[in-house]
C-alpha cells in the first residue's frame, strides 16, 4: 500500500522457500527444512472462472524454455515479467489478506480498504502511463516487451477479475460477520423515523450549507470533477410540468465524515454522529447515502427522478516542468493544483446507475470502454481504513511488544554509547522513539553545532520537524533537505519547507530531474578531542505513523568514513558538487548500480573458484532489466540466488537452465515489509548493505539512494538470522513464485514446524 499506506503501498504506500517446477515446494533454507506443498487455489467467494484466472494467468502461464547446450540470451523478453501485471498479482495477496479468516475482523476491512487504495494510485500513475503509451503509439519500454495495448487489455481484464471478488467479499463475507459483531451498514431510508429525523436535521445543519448542485444544460456545460471525489448524476422533473427534465451534478463534500455512527436503541445521539467505544451496537450510515435521501432539499420545485453514484480517477503522474522553472517551489505547487484535473483514466459507476444517466456521463466525459468500470459496494472503499480503526479490541490485532533502545531511550547520553558501537534498529519492532530521540537530543545538546537531515515522507504531525525547529531555536546551523516530489505528499513537503525555511532553516528542494529517497541524518558535535560527526542512515522514511506498521532498519552510527561519505553527500545535494565513488557507501545515481552488479559479478567469479556463492536479496520491487539479467548469469553459473521481493518482480525463478537456481518470495502480513538488505557469501568474507534502494530503473538512474554496509560481524549475523534467514522459513505469510510469474500461498505440511516471521517474539532480542 504509497510508503505511508500500509501495504501499498505507495512507493503506499497496505503487500516459504524455494520454487520447484512440480506441485511441491521444498524448503532448502538452512534455518528450517520442512516438507511442504503448494497451496492450489484456495476456496472463496469467487466464482470457477475468477478462481481460473488468478492460478493460472492467460499472459504468463507458458514457462521459456532454454534449448540444452546452446549460449543463453539473458536478455531474451521471454524471461521477464511485466510489472504492471506483476503489481496486480502484488494486490491480489492483499486481497487475499483480507479474505482469511484467521485475520481480525476488522484488520480484514483494512485490509479492503488497502486493496482499493492500491488500485487508485495504480490507475493513478501506472494504468495512466500505459494509456498514454497507447495513445502515442509508442513502443513497449519494459524488458518484457509487452506492447502498451495488450498490456492495457490485460489489465482490465485482471482488475475486473479481482474488484468482482473484493465485492463479493464485501457483500457475503465481511458485512455479514460484522452484523455478527453489532456493526451494521444500513440504508438511511431503512431506520426507524426517529433516526432519519435526527439524520434529516444533521443534514439540513452540517452538509446542505456545504453541497452545490450544479445544473447540466446549454447554459451550464458539465462542470469539472475533481479526482477520486464521490459525485451524483441527478434527473430531475418539475412538478409543475412534468415534460420539463433536467440534470444536475452534486459533489459530496471531502470535509465531513463519511461513516454516521448511530447506537442501537438510543435516541439522545451525539450530533456529531461520531464512533463512542460505549457503543455495544452500532447502525453505520454513510454520508453519501444521507445525501441521497435527502437530496431533494436541493432542487425545490422538482423532484428527484433518478440518480447515480459516479466517480472518476484521473493521470496525476503529469510531469514538473523542472528545466524551466526559475523556483521548483511554485513549479510543484502548480503541478500539484494542476494535478486534481488530470485526464481521466476510469470511471466507476455505482450500483443501480440508470442506463440513461449512464450514458450522459459516458458522453460528456469522453470515456473510453475500457476506461468504465461499475461497482456493486461502495465507492472509494479506500475510506473504510477509518471504520477498521473504530474502537473493538477483539476484533483488531493485539498490540506486540516493542522494545526501547537502552542506548536512546531518551536519559542516556547516545552520543558517548555510539562511541562505543553501532547502533541497528529494526522496527517495528524497535520503537521508532529511538530515532526521534537521537534527532531531539541532538537538537538540545549545546554540544552539536549542526544537524543534516533528509526529508521525504514525514507525516502530517511530524517530531523530526519538531526537533528541527527546536535545534534552529537554540542557534544550531540546521539543514533540511525537502523531497517535494515525494508522490501525493507534495502539498504536505511543500508545507513543512516553508514553515521550516521561516525559522531559518537551510531548506534545499533537491535537484532538477532527480528524486532525492536516501534516509539520512547528520549530527556534527564538537566535543574535546574535536569536531565528531554521527549518522543515522535508514531504510524507511522519517515518519512515526508509518513506523509503527512498516518494517524497517535503521543503521547509527559515529564510523569516520560512513560519516565523512555522508557529509560530502549532504554537500552535493545542497551545493553543486559531483561524487562518482564514496568511501563506504553506495549512492545512485553514480556508484549504486556498477557496486551491486560488481558484487554479483564478484560472486560467480568465486563461485567459480570454491563452490560457494549465494546471494541473498529483500526489497521491494525487483525491475530492472539489467540487474536480473545479472543475477540470471549467476544462477547459471550455479550460484544460489534467494529473493524476499514484497511487491513487483519482474524476474523468472525456477526455469532450468536460466534460473533454476533462483527462489522468488513474498511475505504480505500485518506489517509492510519495506527494509531492504542486499547479502554476498563472498567466499565467506560476507558483505551486506542496507538502505533505501529498491531493484529499479528509477531508484538506480533516477533518484539519490543511499546503501550503507554492515561492517560490524556481529550485526550482521544477527541481521542474517534473525531478519534472511527467517524470512526464508517462514510458513505462515509467505507467497511463493513459480516461473510463470503467477504466486501460490504456502501451506504448512502437518508436522512441519510452524516459523512466522512477523511475530515480535522472534525480534525482541536487539540486532548490535
């Protein structure tokens, strides 16, 4: 689920061992080797034919075959998934989240809600893309070679499969055992009179003000609707002459609330109709179908003939004119305005929408068939996350346990502990407080006479800020580096960077052309023996929020040269400097990508020699074309290749004689797995990096990514067993891949010991 979503995804955001070409998967981790089984499609609410579709994909069920004794084309199309399809497959383990019974009721409904998200950003950014390809003619640009159109076609058919199941879900699934527990969606025409009088007068009090119908005839051409917003199409009849029709438009506001909490058998309600844990039973309305009902208070003098739902997601991947801008600042503050009105890539129609009105909004949005899509639940079912949060213990996760880094919790002097050794957090697990609390120390120490840091995705309530503007109060030299083309939190960057810049921050924008995603902090302290520079380098974002539900590690340390490397870096991103290689660290868009293919390379070379290699990979999204391709010649030099991928791989595992000796998995629980970690036996002088690069053209040529080693043996054993390792053997959340791309779920063998890699008791021991 977008890096602040869950599994999404985003960037999201919301998503067990070896792959065998036969109906078995065998566990080849050295942590555990039980016997297990694939999982065949496992039974839902969805129809043969859905079930058909997600096992056995029409694209991708054929397997390449590699002819024996000849060269090996590695960069044959045949051997790649695409990624668009391949994100659908990522969704679908969402789905399937929210489809297992064994997952609190109501982390089922977030889960939903995750799955709808993903699809908006999807249509968003990349169903966008893929149209405009199409529009263009242009050719295919991916390593799989998919033309656009076929791509495009796939997709429909792919989303309509799962968005068919979701519903289903919705309806026979989960709103019944909701009933169950004394959470009930109801129809505003359905109460008992009492209640609708109660919503009938906060209508007339805290909406009707708001709404504005906008009439659609000669004079009023069909205004201009916003993105992902709920809106009514309306046919209206006068009273007083029944062959005077009309249509009109009603946006449903975005600053009330959408679920209407009535409890059961009370009729002295709260008028702001908002969730109370005292509620034993609970009637949920939504606005829109207040609205509904009462929509006739808006047209006097006609009546309401017919009406419809409607809601449409526009291209908000439009492109920042960087090179002619004189002020990035304004050049994203207009793309972000320009953004809401993006061409339009799907519409999606409510339940019941009259042929008619249908027709009207097909016409004058100028939609394309592909492009219309009706829903039988509610629209923007994203929003339910909110009715997954209302206030039911039992019927949500338990909290885990969490520990607080003795090193920074907050009354020891971090700085005199780093001295002494490095520091590797792993949260959730880890408490993200740690972090904050180096930052807010640093920001009150009258030792520290400067803080560096990188801001991408912060949040909307954000202690890193906070800690910033406290250090900038006590005469520190401060210096922010605001991403503001981090997708969807622009507004938000653009916001803190000038709060920031009032207190007298130094804030730098980033670079023209480049996203600026590495995950630094830089403290300079001057102490007796002189000036001492510490360093927090992570793999996820500054963000509290999202800390809490994305796994993530976070490396501090006071190394000289991870810390000199970080200062030079600081320099180029807000000077103008140039840096091919760094002491320690890998950064893109200059060192990261020959560093890692050097390192893949390197292990075939010694492979080749002793018989060893075996590298191990988790990340997010494996794409890059030349990055498999590197690890497609090393599985045919024999070495063993394990991939931990959350979302998009576009790399084949388990075809003979190209990539038999590559494993592909993906773990999708309660937590996002979002840390990535890089691993090379190496011949046993083992290297590791952790940071925030993903496997993709965009983080490797188009960004400022950070990878960080892990010198310190003892971490990174720990970080071996206890992160690699054990998420190799997991049996509980795990996705396996097979060579057409498509996933099967693995399933526990009896007698086969249960490994489940999320639980927090298998984190509680600290990784330094």
């Amino acid at each position: 689920m977008n890096e602040t979503n869950k599994n999404s995804v985003a960037d999201h955001e919301n998503p067990a061992a070896t792959t065998s070409m036969g109906d078995k998967v065998e566990n080849k981790t050295e942590a555990n080797k039980p016997a297990v089984r694939s999982v065949p499609a496992k039974k839902t609410v969805a129809t043969t034919k859905r079930t058909r579709s997600r096992s056995t994909p029409k694209k991708e069920a054929i397997v390449p075959v590699v002819k024996a004794g000849k060269p090996v084309d590695v960069t044959n199309p045949e051997f790649y998934l695409n990624r668009e399809i391949n994100w659908i497959d990522f969704d679908r383990k969402v789905l399937e989240q929210a489809e297992d019974k064994s997952v609190p009721l109501l982390e089922r409904v977030k889960f939903l809600s995750i799955f709808f998200n993903n699809l908006d950003e999807f249509f968003m950014v990349r169903v966008a893309n893929v149209w405009k390809q199409v529009q263009s003619g242009a050719e295919a640009t991916g390593a799989d070679k998919l033309p656009p159109r076929r791509q495009l076609s796939e997709i429909g058919r792919r989303v309509r499969d799962l968005t068919d199941e979701a519903e289903e879900l919705w309806k026979k699934g989960l709103l019944p055992e909701l009933e169950k527990q004394s959470i009930r969606i109801v129809d505003y025409a359905g109460l008992p009179q009492k209640k609708r009088e109660i919503l009938s007068k906060y209508f007339d009090n805290e909406i009707f003000p708001i709404l504005t119908p906008q009439a659609i005839d000669s004079g009023h051409p069909f205004p201009l609707v916003s993105n992902t917003s709920i809106n009514f199409i309306i046919e209206l009849v006068s009273e007083k002459d029944k062959s005077d029709i009309r249509y009109a438009r009603v946006k449903c506001p975005n600053n009330v609330p959408r679920f209407l909490y009535l409890p059961k058998g009370k009729e002295d309600i709260d008028p702001k109709l908002g969730f109370d844990s005292s509620y034993s039973e609970v009637n949920v309305v939504l606005v829109e179908d207040l609205i509904d009902g009462c929509m006739g208070k808006l047209f006097p003098g006609y009546k309401v003939n017919a009406s419809g739902q409607f809601r449409i997601t526009r291209n908000t991947d439009g492109e920042i004119e960087e090179d002619e801008a004189d002020d990035l600042l304004a050049a994203v503050r207009d793309y972000v305005d320009q953004r809401r009105f993006g061409d339009i890539v799907r519409l999606e129609m409510g339940r019941g929408m009259p042929v008619r009105l249908a027709d009207i909004l097909i016409e004058h949005l100028e939609v394309k068939p592909h492009q219309i899509y009706k829903q039988k639940i509610p629209l923007a079912f994203s929003d339910f996350m909110s009715l997954g949060c209302i206030d039911r213990p039992k019927l949500q996760y338990k909290p885990d346990p969490t520990k607080l880094a003795k090193e920074l919790d907050g009354e020891t002097d971090c700085f005199e502990a780093l001295k002494k050794r490095d520091v590797v957090l792993y949260h959730p697990y880890d408490r993200f407080q740690a972090v904050l609390n180096f930052i807010d120390q640093a920001a009150r120490d009258p030792k520290v006479v400067a803080i560096k840091q990188t801001l991408y995705r912060c949040g909307s309530n954000s202690p890193v800020i906070r800690s910033l503007l406290e250090a900038r109060r006590r005469g520190k030299q401060v210096t922010a580096v605001v991403e503001l083309k981090a997708r969807f939190d622009e507004e938000r960057n653009i916001n803190w960077a000038e709060e920031l810049e009032r207190a007298g921050v130094n804030v730098v924008y980033g670079f023209v052309g480049l996203k600026i995603h590495a995950k630094l902090c830089l403290v300079v302290r001057r102490e007796e023996g002189g000036v001492k520079r510490y360093v927090h380098i992570g793999t996820g974002n500054y963000n509290a929020s999202s800390a809490k539900i994305y796994t993530d590690l976070g490396l501090i340390t006071a190394d000289e040269s991870i810390c000199a490397d970080v200062t030079d870096l600081f320099n180029v991103m807000t000077g103008c400097g140039e840096i091919t290689n760094y002491r320690k660290l890998f950064v893109s868009p200059k060192s990261l990508r020959p560093s890692i293919t050097k390192l893949i390379q390197e292990e075939v070379a010694l492979h080749r020699e002793h018989g060893n290699g075996h590298i191990i990979i988790k990340c997010n999204q494996l794409v890059d074309g030349d990055i498999i391709a590197e690890l497609y010649k090393a599985s045919i030099a024999g070495v063993k290749v394990e991939c931990v991928v959350r979302g998009i791989c576009c790399l084949r595992p388990g075809i003979a004689g190209l990539s038999d000796n590559i494993t592909v998995k993906s773990i999708v629980g309660r937590y996002l797995e979002h840390a990535r970690v890089y691993w090379f036996n190496h011949n046993g002088d083992e290297r590791m990096y952790i940071g925030s690069a993903d496997m993709m053209n965009r983080n490797l040529n188009g960004r400022i990514e950070v990878l960080t080693p892990i010198d310190n043996e003892k971490i990174r054993r720990n970080i071996m067993n206890n992160i690699l390792r054990l998420q190799l053997s997991d049996t509980e959340q795990s996705w396996i891949m097979e060579p057409t791309g498509a996933y099967k779920r693995y399933v526990r063998a009896k007698g086969v010991k249960k490994v489940d890699a999320q639980n927090a008791q298998n984190h509680l021991k600290s990784l330094y």
